[in-house]
C-alpha cells in the first residue's frame, strides 16, 4: 500500500468506530470550544469551527465564546460582540457564552450580553489571575442563577487548588458549574466535595484519556460532557475519546447520546438535567501493562510538543516517544491485548511517516496518535493469569 493508503485505512477504522459509538438520535454538542484570536497566536472564525464540527457529526453545534483577546478591554465587550454575532449567523450551529474577568466590570458585562442572547458564561482563572474567594466571583454566580446560564470554568493545567471554587459552587445549587478539562486542576476534590450537588457537569476537552476514564470513575456518567477546546483540540477527537470512554463505562446508546450532548443541550436551554446513577467505571481495574506502557509514552510524546515553553507546535518532537510506543506493541506474548496492540502499531507507523512533515500531514499525524493513546486507556480487557 501506499502512504496515502494507508493513512486512508487508518483514518476510514477510526471513522467506522466513531460512526459506531456516534448515537443515532439526540444532539451533538461540543461543550467547550473559542472564535477569534488569543494573545498565544492561536485564532478560529466560525467557519473553520463549522468545519470542524462536521468532522464528528453532521448538524454537530459549539458553545463557543471568545479567546484570551488582546482586544479584550474593556470588559470583553469587543470580542464577546463578535461572538454573538457569530452566533447569529451561524444558524443555530454556534450557542454563544460571554467571556468575563472578574476584574472589569463583569457582572454589567455579563448581563449586557445575557440581554443580547448570550447562553452561557465563560470564566478562565488563569488566564485572569482572579481566584473564587472574593465578592466578584460571587456576584457572577449570582447573575447566572438568575438568568438560568451555564458557568463554564478553566479547571486545567495551571490552576493551584480550587477548594474555594467548590465552596463557591456549593452556595449556588442552581447553577449549572461546568468543569473544563476533567477537572483534572483538582478532580478528586471536586468529585467528593460537589457529589450532592445536582448541577455540576465535567467536560472532556483533556489530551489524557486516562484522566477521563477516572472521571467516569468518580462522577456519574450523567454528569460528563463531551468537549473539544478547539482549535487546540479537535471535534472529531474529542467525540472518539467521549464515546470511546463512555462505551467502556458501558453506556447504551441512551447513555451515550447524553455524553454527545443531550446532558449539555438540557444545561444551556435551562431544563431538568437526567437521573445521575453511581460512576460506571470501577476505582481498581484491570490493566494490559503492555497497553499501559504504549499509552505512557504516546502521553510523554504528546506533552513533548504542548508543553508550555518549548517553542512553536513541532510533532517532530514526538519521534523518540513513537519509536518507544512501538517497541511495546512488538510484544510476542500479548496475551488479550493482542489486537489491540496490533492496531496500535498500525496506526503509529502511519504516523511516523507524516511526523517529520509540516502542515496538515503533522496535524493528521498527531491525531492519530491521540487515537492511538486513546484506544490503549481504554481497550475493554478481562484479567487472565498472564496480565
């Protein structure tokens, strides 16, 4: 086969799988995603993210709301403008949230843009530098109870410990708090501490799939998002990840179709959000080592390229971390891992190939090693005598 065969073959296996996993009926929502420019270089206009979205699904819609503008003073009102007209335009495709800093003027700003169709509330502590102990944080939960609009929360990497935002969240059970990245800045904090709480969502915009199996672990299925956080993830990836997890939980179509986007649809339109059961996913689980290994490496590879301070995104940096991931799949007694390994390795010698290039061949090749790094989190495996 060719080069372009293969990564055809390759890409058309992760399609069929997601087409699978992907429910038949109910809405798609990306839950996290940004339009405009960031002072980190990165930008997306509607049409790319409309693009985007058709990738996982056909009809797929965004909460979207706007980057770390550099034309964000004063309060937002430039770049949440353009977003909510964006939004307009785009059909229905595009659920606009406003972006606030806590520091300028945000509960005016907020329900300015609530005024003018805003969705939902967008609050990135980092990028702000604010924390959840003082009266502006609170008098932002109290506009979105109010008007009955999703706070959504960078709780990523970055962020020190949040205990203030859990005790914040805990005063306004009416809210609906979404956590970004799996929460993954205090995971184990918020899911004991906000367990009674009925309206606190997790979204799955995180590179490590391991961090969202443990999600699925600590927190009822319900209560998971889908989401992408792109332009620095991807749609498509990020509803393979999802589902991939979500199937693995052992979710039916029903369970799926509410991670895809009818738990966040119900959250934005206001309604009753569904029944939360007990966490799917057993806290101590069966693991492949092997799989382990090719899913630690590909992870170091991965964090290799995004790590902050290392210069502009280079997949080449990935290359040693490759060449370690298959040397694991090379495993001549791999026991029920087997297949999946081999389809591992399929994968990462695809990528391989387009690693050293630029453009979209690097991006195609560092989505097919998340793919790969996803399938070894969370390929279903019983325990023999030999794993």
């Amino acid at each position: 086969m060719t080069e372009a065969a293969d990564l055809d073959a390759v890409i058309r296996g992760f399609s069929g799988e997601l087409s699978a996993l992907r429910p038949a009926e109910g809405p798609v929502v990306d839950a996290h995603t940004h339009l405009g420019v960031d002072e980190d270089g990165q930008s997306l206009q509607p049409e790319a993210l409309i693009q985007y979205l058709d990738e996982a699904a056909p009809g797929a819609r965004a909460c979207a709301f706007p980057f770390h503008d550099p034309d964000r003073t004063p309060s937002y009102r430039r770049p949440n403008d353009r977003v909510l007209a964006w939004a307009r335009d785009s059909g229905g495709r595009i659920v606009p949230y406003c972006r606030l800093d806590p520091a300028d003027d945000p509960v005016a700003e907020a329900q300015r843009c609530l005024g003018l169709g805003a969705r939902g509330i967008k609050l990135h502590p980092r990028a702000q530098a604010f924390g959840f102990a003082d009266g502006a944080a609170d008098a932002i939960f109290a506009v979105a109870r109010d008007a009955g609009v999703p706070i959504l929360v960078h709780a990523g990497r970055g962020m020190p410990r949040m205990d203030a935002l859990a005790t914040l969240a805990a005063r306004y059970p009416e809210v609906t708090l979404v956590l970004a990245h799996a929460a993954v800045a205090d995971q184990a904090m918020f899911a004991a501490r906000l367990a009674d709480h009925p309206r606190v969502l997790y979204d799955t915009a995180c590179m490590s799939p391991f961090d969202v199996v443990e999600l699925f672990a600590r927190v009822p299925a319900e209560r998971v998002v889908f989401a992408s956080d792109v332009p620095y993830g991807r749609p498509v990836s990020g509803l393979y990840q999802a589902l991939r997890v979500a199937a693995l939980a052992g979710l039916d179509e029903r369970g799926r179709a509410l991670v895809a986007g009818g738990t966040m649809a119900a959250a934005f339109d206001g309604g009753a959000l569904p029944t939360a059961r007990a966490p799917r996913i057993a806290r101590v689980r069966p693991m492949s080592g092997a799989l382990l290994r090719v899913g630690s490496y590909l992870l170091m590879g991965i964090a290799a390229v995004l790590s902050p301070g290392v210069g502009r995104f280079d997949v080449a940096r990935m290359v040693p971390w490759l060449a370690m991931a298959r040397a694991a799949c090379r495993d001549p007694a791999p026991d029920a891992a087997g297949p999946a390994l081999e389809r591992i390795d399929g994968a990462l010698r695809v990528a391989e190939g387009l690693v050293v290039q630029s453009g979209p061949e690097a991006l195609a090749a560092f989505g097919l090693i998340h793919g790969a790094a996803v399938i070894a989190a969370t390929e279903p495996l019983t325990a023999t005598s030999d794993s």
